[in-house]
C-alpha cells in the first residue's frame, strides 16, 4: 500500500461573490419538454408541481462506431461531447474532434462525433466499451490492466492561497442555478487563482458536470490561463484522472475524498483539497 502524505487542514476565509452569470438553453425531446434540463411533475399527494433533475441515457459515438453511454443531464451537450472526449483520451487537442451531431430519440440523446482519421485509429487500438453511471467513471473496463495503462501525465499544480478556495466554493454556490431550483445537480467551476468563478457547469454526475466544464473550457481563453477546479461532490479517483487528462493542476472539492483519488493525485504530482466548507480547507496531496 502507498504511503500517504501528511495531511494539512487549513482555517479558510469567505470572500464576497463576484455576481457572475451563467446561461442555460432548453432542449426538446419526442416525449417530453425539458427547459433548462428540468422536468417538472407533480408528486404523490401534492397540490403543486416541482421541477426535478433529468436524468436520462446519452449515447456517444465516434465515427459511426458506438463508444460510450451515460447517463447525464441533457444540457451543455457540446461542452460534454469535447469534455468527455478530451478527458478519455479520445482526442488530445480540441481540433481533432470535426462535428459534433446531436440525434434526440425517445429512449435518450446520440451525440455522434467525427475525429480526425489518426485519432479513429488511436481509438481501435484502444478499444473501450462504458457503461456509465452517475457514480462510476471506470465503468466497463475489462481488465485491471487496462485500468493501470489509462494513466494521464504529470500535472503542476498551481500557487494558490487557501482564502482563494473559499471564494471558490462561495461563488461556486452561486453559480448553481438549477441545483437551487431542484436540488439534485453537482457542479464544477473554473476558478482563477483567486479563487473567482469563470465557467461553471452542472450534472447530476460529478464526473459528467467536470466533463462538461473541460470541454467549455477547452473553447476559451481559460484553457491559457491558470487556475484551478472546484467541486459541490465528494473528491473520487475519476475526478483526479479527468482533471489531470485535461491538465489541471489543482482540485477542490467540497466532500470528502476516496483513498484512490489520493493516491492517484499523489502519483501525478495534482493538488487535493477537500472539505473545503465552513471555514476550513484539508489538503490530502
């Protein structure tokens, strides 16, 4: 068993929101009409209805060739598609992935990718079946072999002072706009390094809301410019493997974190805080 590093608990101070906005589309499906990737139903009982999380199947092709399907938020698809390509090593820069379709069906969402013909050979030579849930990032891996050889390179964590990742996980929580609606949604942000909240995306996913923002950031200046990742979920092993596929140096989360994603963040040289919440901030690595 690794050995782990000496843990360091921090004292954090909040800082005031910066008053960013984020927008949200709605998206139109055969069966029912999503807005904001929120359905509304009346519960059991009830004399009024409540907008809840959707949560349904997304299928990810490439090339004609089926290669992953999760179950996400259908919103931010785009940023999902790239995000989720990038961070599972499907394409290493955002110019290899060429369109981007968008198929709605009565079961789910297909989101068919077109990569350029030396990233198609890549992925036959590294042949990955998912099945995914809200809660697993390593899904359908058919071997512990093939989950030792999907290691990322070594990350540079960023200098980043502990009072920035309160301001973080404040904005963080502003930039929440349908969880404060329904509840059910994690989110993870761009923060810059001091600690303000750029991009922020959501999911009922942790892995899928990180996607998201990955690929949202890949389309602009932020994926230039320094800074860090903070979380609403707990801090698990396919949080640090995505963050560090898309080098990112530094991952906050505001839950606790898995003894493999320590580890994992330990090997790759990444920044990890968690319980980053009521004043206080513990780095694990």
């Amino acid at each position: 068993m690794a050995t782990m590093a000496t843990v360091e608990v921090l004292p954090l101070r909040p800082a005031a929101p910066a008053g960013n906005s984020y927008h949200r589309g709605h998206v139109q499906f055969p069966n029912f009409r999503v807005t904001d990737a929120l359905l509304k139903l009346r519960p059991v009982g009830a004399s009024a209805d409540e907008e809840i999380a959707v949560e349904m199947p997304v299928a990810l092709t490439v090339n004609g060739v089926s290669q992953a399907v999760m179950l996400a938020t259908p919103a931010d698809l785009e940023d999902f598609a790239l995000g989720f390509a990038l961070a599972e090593g499907w394409i290493h820069r955002p110019g290899e992935l060429l369109d981007i379709e968008t198929e709605a069906r009565a079961d789910g969402i297909e989101l068919a990718l077109t990569v350029t013909a030396a990233r198609e050979q890549g992925l036959k030579l590294r042949r990955r079946q998912l099945a995914g849930r809200t809660g697993c990032g390593l899904c359908g891996l058919e071997s512990l072999t093939d989950f030792a050889a999907l290691q990322p390179p070594p990350v540079q964590p960023p200098d980043v002072a502990p009072a920035a990742l309160a301001r973080a996980m404040l904005e963080l929580r502003h930039a929440q706009v349908l969880n404060a609606r329904c509840g059910g949604l994690h989110a993870a942000a761009w923060c810059a390094l001091d600690g303000g909240v750029g991009l922020a995306r959501e999911d009922v996913g942790r892995h899928n809301a990180l996607d998201k923002l990955i690929g949202a950031r890949a389309k602009t200046a932020a994926a230039r410019e320094a800074g860090f990742v903070a979380m609403s979920s707990r801090a698990s092993h396919e949080l640090v493997h995505k963050a560090a596929m898309a080098g990112i140096g530094l991952l906050a989360c505001v839950s606790a974190p898995s003894s493999l994603a320590v580890g994992t963040a330990q090997r790759l040289g990444l920044q990890l805080w968690a319980f980053v919440r009521e004043g206080r901030a513990t780095r694990y690595a």
